[in-house]
C-alpha cells in the first residue's frame, strides 16, 4: 500500500480523474497510510481528492482507515499528529459492515492515539477538510478524534483546531436496527469529532447518514462547534450526539491539557433533522450527556426537526426527540423554533408505560457559581398520532424536567395530540411531576387535543405537589390558549404548589371562565375562620364576591400579600352583608373575614 512520509514541507497533491477507480483487497486494503517511524511524526500538507474506491472485495471483520487514517489492520498508530489535511471528492464503495465491534471499516479515521492521561508532550490535529466524501457501507465514515489504548477517561493532552466536515455522506445498504428494548452491542458513526481529545472549532455541515448503528453525528470537548444543516436517517442509536469526554480547550495551542471547562463553550445544531419511517429503532434524536465528571457548556438546538412514522411494538421507539441523561450539569439550554413529530403510532406490547418526547434532566454545574440551569425555549411544536389498540397503555409526556434547578423561559409552545388508547390514559403536555426545581416563565403556548377519536385525558400542565416538584420563587404561566383542549388545562397533584403558580390572561377550554363557589380548589382552606387569613390559590387573578344579605354579625374584610400585614378593604356594623363587596386578589394573597356567627356566602370571580 503507499505510505505517506512525515514532514511534508511543500504541498503534495494525490488526485484521480473521471473514472479514476481504487480496487481495495484484503493483501490491499486501504488506499494510503501514514508511513510512521516515531512517535510525534507530523502528517501534513496533503490533499487526495476525486477517487472511486471500491471495497467489495475485502473480507468482512476487517478493519482500517480506507481512505487514509491511522487505523491500521490490528491496532492504532501512535502518538501521531495531523495538520494541513483536505480530503475532497472520494466515494468508497461496496465496504463490509460489522457493527457488532468498535473494530471495522472506516472511512476517513485521523486519530492521535496516547496510552495515558497527562503525558507530557502534547500530539494535535489541526487545519483539517473533509469534503464530499461518501462511504457506502463500513463502520464509520469521517472520524477526527483523540483515542487511547489506555483507560477512558478526561485528561489526554491531544489538541483538535479548525477541523471541517462538508457535504459528506455515510449510507448502509441495510438498517441496522436494535433488538427489542436493547441498546447494546450496536455500534457505528457517521461523524464524530472530538472523542478524548480537545479542542476549539470545528464545523460539520450539510452531512447525511443512513442506517447507521448507533450515531449520526457526534461532538465532544471542543469550545465552539456547530452542526448545521445535516440529515440523518433510520439511525439506531443517537442520530444528533454531545457529550464531553475532555475538558474543552481555554486558550493553550501548545502544552498540556486542561483541568477544568470554560464557560464559554457552544455547540450548536442548526437546520438539523432526524428522521425514522422503516424500522424499530433506539435513541433520542438530539441528546446530550454527562461522562467522565466533564460538565457542559451551552447547547443550541435551532430549525433542528425530528419526524417518526411506523407501529410500534416497543415503547423505546417512542421514547425522547429531545433529551438528556441522568442529572446532567449544563450551564445553558436553547431551543428555537425546532419540531418533534410522531405518527402512526400502533403500541401493542403488554406493560402499561410512560414515554417522552422531550426530557431534559440537568442541573447546574458545580465548577463555578451557577444557582440553575438557563432554559430557554423560543419556538417548539410536538405531535403525536396514533392507538394503543392492544396490550398496553402509553402515559405520554410532551416537555419534563428532571433535576434541576432550572430556569425556565418558554414561549411559542405548540402541542397537539390525537391518540386513541385501549383504556383512558394520562398524557402531559408540561410535566413537571419527576423530582424536579425550577422557576420561570412559559407563555404564548397552545394546545390541540379533540375530543374526536382521543382519549380526553390530556392534562396540558400536570404539576405535583412540593414533595415532588421545588417551585424557587413562582411559575408564571400567561397569554396561553387551551380553546382546543379536550382535557384540563392545569391539573395539580396536590394544593401545595398552588401558591407558586401565577396564571395571567390565559384562555381556557371553557373561556370565559365562570366563577365558582369558594373551595379548596381556589383557596388553602374551603371556609373562613374568623380572623384568620386563608390564602387565595386560584392562580389566576380574580374578584372575591360576597354576596348582600349572607352571613351573620360580619364586621369587616381585609388583605395581606404577606399573611402579616392586612389591610381593610370593607368594614360594617355587625350583621349580615349589607352590599355585595368584590375585592380583588392574586395568586397567593391572603383574605380574611371578621365574623362572630357566620361568614357570607362567597364565589370567585376570575379576570379573563
């Protein structure tokens, strides 16, 4: 096979023409590598462009860099650095497939390989372009990475800079797939950049991946990276993928790696979409996760889209379009104008289970200060067609959060739901029941679940009780319409929350909404004690009616927005009501009634 030497110092240029075709076999089975000699050699100045590769003769359970890597046919090349690389125009074809084993066929595999964490003298790869390159079949197809032999953990000094993907294909001819309710010994990526090394830019742009094992698209430990405009399809595990295994580069190009994550990484997927019509399938579409003790930094999802349309028998396969894993500590969340859409949705397993489309479970990082995670939604639409004619029920969730504490910031939420289900279900749009601290705002949101061939039992807000759920200050939940909801707009679990909760100038199913007699849904306690403040928990703001002519030796009403200090708003003789008194009240203010026999007849009357 032809060998690259080290050291270019020129431009070395290795370029086919139309029709120019590279036959692979297994005395042959990569077109070129790096000729090594010694630890720390630098490959450099290279550029291959315009090839046809065909692999079809190479025997299956093989592995190495096809293309041009440092992936040789039993083990890693070492300590060995990149730098000034294009990689343009190059089709592999025909390659075997063996996701049962990290080892297989790659495409393009430019890896700095290092036995221990720390080691004193740092490898790098830099100034990379990978352009237009297909690869039908194979394990992976563009992986620019840091990699050991030794433990994985944070900590390898191996430098990434300025690496791009464009316009870069990986397909199978067959999917993949996953066993039922198992994620495991599938593997597979399309792109993956970063890995155990670390670094600052990178950028993957218009990609597209088919059928892949397990990830589409994958970055870590790099401080500014953005994915846009990708596609990936039928993949089985994670289609769009973040998570740190190194701490992200702060300023050194030189030197060892560092100890500790800036604040100022950003990874953002933009115009990205996932996409499964064909077989059972694994992952959540977008996720990011916690590994190695590495925090994240801001994660952007913007125009990112995921669509779904097959029966399911396994509920994994409706699990999360957008998630997190377990307690995952990010300093900020963004998602702007994004989709999630699941049809033809045919449950028939036997257990009874609760599925998500969107769970974040985060937490703030403990790196420095951060009181809660910053979560900003500005634009989200999650749909769900479909029965659970046999076996099972499926318990939707729309949008949770796990953990905490978060920030919220919500608006432009559109949910819509039409699910016939073998028994009445219990479907969330907001859940925010599982363990969870936060505050915030969510606004302009609306909801569409008909009566007609739905279960009814959609709860747009569904909001446990404190045991359950932290409420840090108040939720503040405005300006949305529930008009086209055949469920309840607000559902607690309990009062207890219901201090917390301030609802402004919402439209609810039944708009507007009727008044209603004084209870332990609108105040702490269903009657007046005399004296005594009984805080108002209807959420939404309202006029306390007490009706002329009820009650009996009333002598005077009052209001507190602490419980403390009271001030009168209506006093009388002693005796029945002598005028019908409407005093205003929010969320959480406290009234209290002065009466010797019997207090008045009251209702609540709720301001639009």
């Amino acid at each position: 096979m032809p060998a690259l030497p080290k050291g270019i110092t020129g431009k070395l240029r290795i370029r086919g023409s139309a029709g120019t075709k590279i036959v692979l076999s297994d005395a042959g089975p990569r077109f070129l590598d790096p000729n090594r000699t010694a630890d720390y050699d630098t490959f450099q100045n290279l550029e291959i462009s315009d090839f046809l590769i065909d692999a079809g003769a190479l025997s299956a359970g093989g592995r190495g860099a096809m293309i041009f890597g440092s992936a040789g046919p039993a083990s890693a090349l070492m300590r060995l650095n990149f730098q000034d690389i294009a990689i343009r125009r190059v089709k592999v074809i025909n390659a075997p497939t063996d996701f049962s084993t990290f080892a297989g066929r790659y495409g393009v595999w430019l890896a700095c390989t290092q036995t221990a964490t720390g080691e004193a003298t740092q490898n790098f790869i830099k100034r990379i372009l990978i352009e237009e390159v297909d690869v039908y079949g194979g394990w992976a197809g563009v992986v620019v990475i840091g990699n050991t032999t030794g433990a994985s953990v944070a900590g390898y000094n191996i430098f990434l800079d300025d690496i791009t993907v464009s316009r870069c294909r990986h397909i199978q001819p067959a999917i993949v797939g996953r066993g039922a309710n198992d994620g495991s010994n599938v593997w597979g990526v399309s792109v993956h950049v970063g890995s155990l090394g670390y670094g600052r830019k990178a950028r993957i742009r218009d990609c597209y991946s088919y059928g892949i094992g397990d990830v589409s698209v994958e970055v870590n430990a790099l401080r500014d990276v953005i994915v846009e405009n990708c596609v990936s399809e039928e993949a089985a595990g994670y289609p769009f993928y973040h998570t740190n295994y190194n701490w992200p580069d702060t300023t050194d190009v030189a030197g060892t790696a560092p100890a500790a994550a800036p604040r100022g990484q950003t990874i953002i997927f933009r115009n990205c979409r996932a996409s499964r019509r064909v077989s059972e399938l694994y992952g959540t579409a977008f996720r990011f996760n916690y590994n190695f003790s590495v925090p994240l930094g801001k994660v952007v999802y913007d125009k990112c889209h995921y669509y779904r349309s097959m029966a399911s028998t396994d509920w994994k396969a409706l699990q999360e379009a957008f998630g997190a894993g377990t307690a995952v500590p990010i300093s900020h969340v963004v998602v702007k104008d994004c989709s999630a859409v699941i049809e033809n949705v045919n449950y028939t397993d036997a257990g009874n289970v609760t599925a998500y489309m969107c769970r974040w479970d985060v937490a703030p990082r403990t790196d420095f200060t951060q009181s809660a995670v910053q979560f900003d939604i500005d634009g989200l639409t999650t749909e769900i067609y479909g029965v659970t004619a046999a076996g099972g029920d499926v318990s939707y969730r729309h949008v949770n959060f796990t953990t905490g504490p978060v920030q919220l910031r919500v608006a432009r939420v559109t949910m819509r739901e039409q699910m016939t289900v073998k028994t009445i279900s219990d479907t969330h749009g907001f859940d925010f029941q599982t363990n969870c601290t936060l505050s915030g705002i969510i606004e302009k949101c609306n909801f569409f679940n008909p009566a007609s061939g739905s279960d009814g039992s959609f709860h747009a807000f569904q909001i446990a009780g404190t045991a359950q759920l932290g409420i840090t200050n108040s939720l503040v939940i405005r300006d949305c319409d529930f008009r086209y909801l055949s469920g309840a707009a607000f559902t607690f679990n309990d009062a207890t929350n219901r201090p917390k909760v301030y609802l402004y100038h919402n439209r609810l199913p039944v708009f507007p909404n009727p008044s209603v007699a004084m209870g332990t849904t609108n105040f702490a306690a269903a009657t007046f004690t005399t004296a005594t403040g009984n805080q108002y928990i209807g959420g939404t703001e309202a006029d306390i009616h007490f009706a002329t002519g009820t009650g009996a030796a009333i002598t005077a009403i009052a209001t507190s927005k602490d419980g403390t200090t009271y001030e009168q708003v209506y006093a009388q003789t002693s005796g029945a009501m002598a005028q019908d008194v409407l005093v205003p009240v929010e969320n959480a203010d406290y009234v209290k009634v002065t009466f010797a026999t019997t207090q008045p007849t009251t209702r609540v009357r709720f301001h639009r």
